[in-house]
C-alpha cells in the first residue's frame, strides 16, 4: 500500500479504533502504589508492646514494658482485671497487702494482647499510672482492699 487511502477494504489499520490503556496504566499504578506502601509500613511497624518483667510492692505491683501499651481495667466479682495491649510470657505470683495474700497472674488473650488478674479474699480497688522510666515503660498498679 502507498497512501492512506482505501482499497478495498485492505489497509494495515484496522476499522474499530483500539482500546484506550489509560485506566488500566493508572489503576495498575494504584494497585503498586498501595501494595508498596503496605510492605513499607510492615516494615516500618514497631509493633506491639512487651511485658519484660513484673515487680510486687508494699500495696500493688509495678509493670515492665519496652513501650507504652493501651490498657483498660475492670472489677469482675470483687477481682481486678486489666487487659494490656502487650505480648509476655504466663506468670504468676503474690504479695502482701495490708497483712492479706493477693494472688495475680499474666495469660495470653488472643495474639498481642496480655490479661493481669489480682484476686484476694476481699474486693479490691486499683488505680494505676504510666510513665516512662530508663528508656522504658513503667506501669505501678496501687491496690487497696474494701
């Protein structure tokens, strides 16, 4: 062929024009882009909390943790139980509260997430503060009796 013209319906273009990739182009960069900034936050994730040690006191306990951990507390039958957003190991132990044995123990709660139980013959009461301490985290639970 030498020109654009027709002859007889055989030219090298073809009649319907093509299909426009733009939007498959920009969706496709979309789906990267969100892909790599997934992987990257992975990467740059500090996760969660670490409970490295538990302390008993005159009147409560004092928590270790590499970083702060969100937590909430709750009276369940006379019990004082706080749900830490922190990994650790089970433990358990007791301390001495006005002359009384107070029991409490750490267990796992699903995956990144730490339940502290304190039980004692009478109910108790806690209030607890955070602060941070030697480039850690440190949690004292004051406990008193009813």
């Amino acid at each position: 062929m030498h020109g654009s013209a027709l002859e007889d319906g055989q030219h090298s273009t073809p009649e319907t024009p093509r299909p426009q990739m733009g939007w498959r182009f920009f969706a496709s960069l979309a789906l990267f882009g969100l892909l790599l900034g997934m992987m990257l936050g992975r990467l740059t994730d500090d996760g969660t909390a670490h409970l490295e040690r538990v302390e008993a006191v005159e009147d409560g306990l004092v928590l270790w943790l590499d970083r702060e951990a969100p937590l909430r507390g709750e009276r369940i039958a006379g019990a004082l139980v706080l749900h830490l957003e922190a990994s650790g190991e089970p433990a358990r132990g007791q301390l001495r509260l006005a002359g009384k044995a107070v029991s409490w123990r750490t267990l796992p709660e699903g995956k990144d997430r730490l339940r502290l139980e304190l039980v004692a013959a009478r109910p108790l009461h806690g209030e607890w503060r955070g602060a941070a301490a030697d480039g850690r985290w440190r949690l004292r639970i004051s406990l008193r009796s009813e």
